[in-house]
C-alpha cells in the first residue's frame, strides 16, 4: 500500500475495506495491552529460585548480618553484582533498593537541591535544563517535570543523540545541566550508542557547565537478544578525556530477576558517590541487604548471570520476531510507517506518517487493544509530529500479542488512508 502515490479512488476503496474488517474486529470486544515493558510471567519465573534461597542463612561472605541496620553503599557482593553489569571497579558502585529510577531521582534531586562534587546547586540557575534526546523514556521525563527542570529535545540517530545538537546546545546555553542517555537497547528505539558518540560526550565535561551530568541509565546492559552487543565505555571514555566526574551510571536487576523486587545500582567518581551518599545519608539507614544477598548468590558468578539472560532471550526473541515479521509484511513495501530492528531490550519504536499515531492509538484503543499514549516518548507527553508509538512485546502471552499486532497495523492503515483522504 502506497499512500502518496493513491488516487482517490483507491483510497475510498481501501478505507471502505479496511473500515469493514475495522468494524468485524471491535465486535470480537478484545482486551489487550502493550503499553509498558513489563516482564511477562514466564520471565518472573526464572527467578522464583530467589525465594526461599537463603535458606537462614543470612550473613554475608564478609560477616555481615543483613538482617540488620546499616551499610549505605549496600553489600560489597551485591556492588560487585552491579560493577559486573556495569563493566566499572566495585568501589565506584552503591547498590541501593529495588529501583534504578529512584537513584536517578535521588541523583537529580542531589544536583539540583545541593550540587555535584562542589559545583552550583542546579535550582540557583536561571533556568536549569536537561538535553532529552526524543523518542525517548517518559519516565526520565517525569522527572524533570514534577522538579521544574526544563527539557530541550536533541534527535535520535541510529548512533545515538545527534551529538551536533547536543554540543551546540551546550556551548550555547550555560543552564544545560543534564543529559538522559539509554544508551544500550535505548527505550524506545532500541539503538545502542557508537564508539563515536560515547567519545563525544565524554567530551562534554570539559566544556558544559560544571555542574553538568550525563544520566547513563543502562537499563539494558546485558539484554541482548542474540549475540552480545558491545556498548563502548563511557568510564573509560570520561578517563582519557578527563571528565570522570560528568557521569552517573545506572542499572538494575529489575529485568533480570523480579521486576518490582531486584536490587539497583548507581556507578560514580568518588566526589559524585560522596554528593549522593551525603544526601541519601539523611533519608536511609541503609538499602534491604537482605534481598541484595538473595541476588549476589542467585548468581554465585557472572556467567549464571548471563545464562540467565539467554533464558530470559528465549522467551522474549520470538515476540519481537511476531512484532518485527507482522510490521514487515503489513508495511515492508509501503510508505505507512519506519520502525527500528531491535537487537536486545524491550520495545520496537514505530514511526506513523506524521500527524497519524494519537489516531492509530485511539482507533486500537476502540477495538480493545491499549498501545502507550500517543506522545509518551516526548516531555510532556507532545510529540510535535504526532507519529512515534511505542510498542512493548515483552508482556502479552505471544497469541495475543499476534491478534494486538493484527489490530494494530489495521489501525495504522485505516488512520494514514483516512487521513490523506481529509488531504486531498
Ligand atoms: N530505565 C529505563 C530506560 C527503563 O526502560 C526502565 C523500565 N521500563 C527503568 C529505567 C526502570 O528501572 P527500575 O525498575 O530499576 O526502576
């Protein structure tokens, strides 16, 4: 189906066509979801063995009783946990609680009440803002905009953020004092970061504000589908470069094992470990230590880690292979919509003709199948060309994932016909 080159002929028939099988399907009052990246059941029971797996057995290799009160920085086992997916030395590492977003907030909250290292508490600046490269992760966003922290948005590439944006945003604006990076798998679109923009902005430290930090939330960091993806260092990038301090690395277990019961790292310089522990000294005696030994002997080594994850691959690789095959016969040959080929993480990015997504949304929504809003992918929920959807496969049993999909390309067909019929 090519839209662009259609008479008006034929797209009254196709809109009648698709307008009747539109019709057959809401009938069939289906009620399916794909809106968040949620692990499916299968996956949580990878992990059931956690239950149950210390066995009263409470102390660590190192004597430490985790049944008690105390350890800030959480268990050395469990910091080695984190500097393993993280590929950073254990004493750059605090393992914290179940999630890696509320060390971002904390980590935001820290540069923005008191400042990183030394440098200026963000809110005594004029008008403090992060770079938010678009599709991006709402929650991320979320954050800025309950804080009152602006967001200027950066493109997407298939490398990265458009690191010119970026860096000419930077020399420009000295109120620039934060960047979100997913920069393995990326939410949404899957792409992981080159050689050369992760060079790039290491760089950025030696000219953005002092106070300047990149959130490098790797979510995804061991989530490869098939063979492993390898992301370039950003430590050993800030290193050369002499930026230590402008980084901030995160990652968690909540995709690995339970996906509200994992254990979450932060990875730091010493002085930007200090500013967070300083913070988060008044707010916890410590993280659930216990649950943090129940991860590091689940996996005694990394490479139970990694067998685990292609577990986790098996059952998560045939829904993107439905998603990716369903998006391919439906627009391989036409000029309906883009979408990326994910190679690990969550989600596939689907690109409409611009001004279609919050229709397709609406339209699958009436038939009974939930897609994230329209516009989730941008701050403040406003995509200015209306046309991203995130799709998240990971949750659905793959039967319905099938007929959602089935549902969903039917709506991106009937919203771009209906469309550029209101055109001509
Ligand atoms: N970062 C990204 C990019 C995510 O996609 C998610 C989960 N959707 C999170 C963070 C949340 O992580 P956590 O469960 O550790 O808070």
């Amino acid at each position: 189906m090519r839209i662009d080159s259609a008479t008006r002929d034929q797209l009254q028939e196709w809109e009648k066509e698709l307008s009747a099988q539109y019709q057959r399907i809401c009938q069939h009052e289906l009620s399916l979801d794909i809106t968040r990246g949620k692990p499916s059941a299968e996956q949580l029971h990878l992990s059931d063995r956690l239950d149950g797996i210390l066995n009263g057995d409470f102390r660590a290799a190192d004597g430490t009783d985790t049944r008690n009160y105390g350890g800030l920085e959480g268990l050395v086992c469990a910091r080695e946990l984190g500097a393993d997916i993280l590929q950073v030395p254990t004493e750059e590492v605090l393992a914290g609680g179940n999630s890696s977003l509320t060390l971002m907030y904390h980590a935001v909250l820290t540069g923005y009440l008191f400042g990183f290292a030394g440098s200026k508490p963000w809110r005594e600046l004029q008008s403090p803002k992060f770079l938010c490269p678009v599709p991006g992760y709402d929650r991320h966003f979320s954050i800025c905009e309950q804080l009152g922290i602006g967001m200027v948005t950066v493109p997407m590439t298939d490398s990265g953020p458009d690191m010119d944006a970026v860096e000419e945003q930077i020399r420009n604006d000295r109120d620039i004092i934060g960047i979100w990076c997913v920069p393995k798998f990326s939410n949404p679109t899957g792409v992981t970061y080159s050689k050369e923009t992760v060079d790039r902005l290491a760089q950025l430290g030696q000219f953005a504000n002092p106070g300047f930090r990149i959130f490098w939330d790797n979510a995804y960091a061991i989530h490869d589908l098939e063979q492993q993806v390898n992301l370039p260092s950003i430590r050993a990038a800030t290193q050369e470069h002499d930026t230590a301090d402008s980084v901030l690395q995160f990652a968690s277990t909540s995709k690995v094992t339970h996906a509200g019961a994992g254990v979450a790292f932060v990875s730091a310089s010493t002085a930007n470990l200090a500013s967070l522990k300083k913070q988060m000294q008044a707010m916890t005696i410590g993280p659930d230590k216990v649950n943090q030994l129940r991860h590091s002997r689940f996996f005694a080594e990394f490479t139970m880690l990694r067998e685990h994850m292609q577990k986790h691959a098996q059952i998560l690789k045939p829904k993107f292979e439905c998603v990716l095959n369903q998006l391919e016969s439906a627009f391989g040959d036409s000029d309906l919509g883009g979408w990326e080929k994910p190679k690990g993480g969550y989600f596939v990015s689907f690109n409409t003709r611009p001004g279609c997504a919050a229709a397709v949304v609406k339209l699958a929504a009436d038939a009974g199948v939930k897609l994230t809003p329209a516009g989730a992918t941008f701050p403040y929920g406003k995509d200015p060309e209306d046309r991203n959807i995130r799709i998240a496969p990971s949750f659905p049993p793959l039967e319905e994932l099938d007929t959602a999909m089935s549902v969903f390309v039917l709506c991106v067909k009937l919203a771009s016909v209906r469309q550029q019929l209101e055109k001509l």
